[in-house]
C-alpha cells in the first residue's frame, strides 16, 4: 500500500517551495474487489486499482486546481507545477480563501476490511431469489462490489485528515421480459457497511422488481388533470431535490441573484411537516462527509426545518462573496424522515394522479417550472391503482409543490447514501395523449 501521507507532504513541501499562499491536498487511494453479472450468472471477479491526488493552490488571491491519477515524484511535480501555473494565470478575487486550522481526526468505519466470502454468498443469493421469485425479470449490466479507501486531506493552515473507509455496494440493471412484451431498462442500487441481511430486503430492491412485471401490462393515458396529485418515489424525490438546490439554494443561483428563494430565509418555504437534513453522522449512511472542500470539520445541518429554510449549500468562496453563512457540509447525504401515513393509506388520499418511479426532464426555469415524462409510473384514481402508465407528461413549479404537499410516508428507503421516504403532491398537470 502507497504511504498516502508521505505523498501529501511531498505535494504540500512542492507547492511550498512555489510560494502559494494557500493550498488544499487530497490524495486517496481506493482498492475494489468487483463481481460482474452477465445473463444472470456471475461472469468475471476482479480487483480494482485507483489512485488520485487533488491540489488546489492560491497565490495572490487566485485559484489554480488540478488533478491527477498517478502519485510517482514526477507525476506529483507536474502536477504542483501545473496547479501553480493554473493559480498564477486565473483571475484575482479576494473571496478565495482555505479554513483555519482544524482539529485533525482519523475516521475509519466497520466495513474497511471486507469480507468478501460473505459478500459474494450474499450476491450469489440475490440472483437465486431473483431467477426463482421473478421469472419475468431479466437481468443486466449487474455488479456487485466492496470498495476500501485510504484518504489524507491535508492544507497549508495545518489541518490533517485520515479516512480509511469501506462498504459494499450492489447495482442492478434489469428489464421485464414476457414473450413479445418488454418494459424499460431500471436501475436498482444501494450501498452498506453490513452483511447481516439478505439483499432482496435491502433499499427497496424488492418492490421495484415487482413494479417492473407490473408494468409489462402498460397501458397509455388519455386526457387531462389540471390538478392532479402525484406521489413520487424516494429516488424521484430525490431527483427533485437535486433540481431544488440547483434552481434556489446553490452558490452559483445566489451569487447570481437568480434564485426565487434569495428573500427566503428564515421564512416559510415548505410545508411544516417536511424537514431537510444534511447529515455526516446518520448511522445508515455508509461514507459521509468528514470535511469539506475548504478544510472545515463537516457538520450535520437541516436545510429546511419545519418547513422553514435555515440556510443556503454555499462553500467558502460563495459565503464570503455574498455574505451568507457557509454550509456546514457541502456533501449531498440527505436525510428526510418519514411521516405519520402508510404507502397504501396515501394512495387511498388520491382522487386522480400518479404514482411516479422516475422522471425524464430538462432542466427546470429558474424560476422552478419543469416538465417532462413520468417514467415507471402508476395510474391512481379513487384511492386505488388502475394500471401502469406508458409516458405520460407531468408538469408543475418546484417551488408550489413543496406548499403543496399532501402527504409524507411513514416508509423510508434507505440506500446507504441517503433515507428518504415517500411524498405526494397536488397542483400537478398530468398529460395522456
């Protein structure tokens, strides 16, 4: 194994002897055991090898980063020199800027040594419980991998951190497949730091391969619902989500002064029930961030509390160039807990609307508006499921729906890097053809 600090010294003697006045360095190395799938039967079994070093350098208030996948000495001069350059011709900005000094930490978790004689009994069990409960499932692109990984961060200012972490993760590709009727491709996936249970049970593995016979009987909506509820899967929350931070929260939309949300803090964004956290200490989390870019200790912090927004995700550069506080953590390891109604008590709650898997759409305005596909979908009305839909528009305003929230589920679907439950909205349009 490569002496990962030695390394980050070296960088840090190299970009020390160029003159910077501030610098960042994070070297990692990462070794991954990896068993492939192919037509359901194990295929191939190999053993991964990844380094990588990242500098940033500031010299006279500007930033120069660069990146590497090799730590030899010359590759590791090159690449101090390249950084120094990058600094030296960027433009100047007096809002750059690294932490002051941390306390240094070593964080280790309970899955670095692998146990991969467990972990491929495990795999080896899925497929069997796949091939047998779910004939019409086939399976593709499946890869079922441990992940060890050795980091140093290290900057200028004296802070120094060691990670050496693990956990395992499972990726699962797969179709319906009927005689002439064949639905999509889905992806299933999740991470853990444990073996103790079986992995049909995992996430929720299960419930997305029964959805997915389902949907070998797709039928095509007609008409449409000017206010439809639509009540999204915890992986299309999240995808949601995502477009939320990018469209109000975000540095970029702040700095920029775009964002619809700049007035909004401290007030009333959402609905009272929903609560946004941004954890580094869950215990379902496998890998959450211990410190950030800039050489902050990360540190959990809610987002949204109570329906209220307590902050932006900005990182340093952006909290000093707006005069925002900065982000305790600038990970994306959400945390939403899940409410007081069932799946099927929420279900019964929609007059007309949709049960929505994932959703394929472009950027949302800034100002919240999207619209596109509801893809993995179901058709609800009077409280019960009447058949799966086959490309049907959805389109509404980020921003409304969190006003507008009708229910939160009391299940949550935990991933490994993130728990997030179900949550359905009204104010929906819903298109057929």
């Amino acid at each position: 194994m490569k002496d990962i600090k030695a390394i980050a010294q070296k960088a840090e003697n190299e970009l020390r002897k160029r003159g910077v006045d501030a610098a960042h360095i994070a070297v990692a190395s990462r070794v991954t055991h990896e068993f492939n799938i192919a037509n359901g039967e194990f295929s191939l079994f190999r053993t991964l090898f990844d380094d990588s070093l990242a500098l940033t350098a500031f010299k006279d208030n500007k930033k120069g980063s660069v990146g590497i996948n090799k730590l030899d000495d010359v590759s590791i001069e090159n690449a101090v020199a390249d950084c120094v350059k990058s600094a030296e011709s960027g433009v100047a900005d007096e809002c750059y800027g690294i932490a002051p000094k941390q306390e240094n930490k070593t964080f280790s978790n309970r899955a670095y040594e692998g146990d991969i004689d467990t972990f491929f009994a495990r795999s080896k069990e899925l497929l069997e419980t796949i091939k047998a409960n779910y004939p019409k499932i086939k399976l593709s692109d499946t890869v079922f991998s441990h992940v060890k990984v050795d980091k140093v961060y290290r900057n200028t200012n004296g802070t120094q951190a060691d990670t050496h972490s693990g956990y395992y993760s499972v990726s699962l590709g797969f179709s319906g497949l009927d005689g002439e009727k064949t639905t999509s491709m889905n992806e299933a996936s999740f991470s853990t730091l444990d073996l103790d249970t079986p992995f049909i049970e995992m996430s929720d593995i299960k419930k997305q391969l029964d959805d997915t016979v389902k949907q070998l009987d797709m039928r095509a909506f007609s008409g449409k619902i000017d206010d439809g509820i639509v009540m999204l899967s915890p992986a299309c929350v999240a995808q949601f989500l995502g477009d939320i931070l990018s469209n109000f929260v975000s540095g970029a939309v702040i700095r920029d002064k775009t964002s619809i949300w700049l007035d909004k803090l401290n007030k009333q964004v959402a609905d009272h029930r929903l609560t946004v956290r941004f954890s580094t200490d869950d215990p379902r989390l496998v890998a959450p961030q211990k410190y950030t870019g800039d050489g902050f200790l990360a540190e959990s912090y809610n987002l949204i509390e109570n329906g209220v927004l307590k902050c932006f995700c900005l990182d340093l550069f952006n909290a000093n160039k707006t005069g925002y506080e900065r982000a305790k953590n600038t990970d994306t390891d959400v945390i939403i807990e899940g409410g007081t109604a069932s799946y099927e008590d929420m279900i019964k709650g929609i007059k007309k609307g949709l049960i929505v898997g994932y959703f394929a759409g472009g950027q949302p305005g800034t100002n919240g508006d999207f619209s596109g596909v509801a893809k993995n979908s179901f058709y609800v009305e009077d409280g019960k499921i009447l058949y799966p839909v086959n490309e049907v528009m959805i389109n509404g305003n980020l921003a409304s729906l969190l006003m507008n929230i009708k229910d939160i589920s009391k299940e949550v679907v935990s991933d490994g890097d993130g728990v997030l439950p179900y949550i359905s909205f009204g104010g929906v349009v819903i298109s057929g053809k």
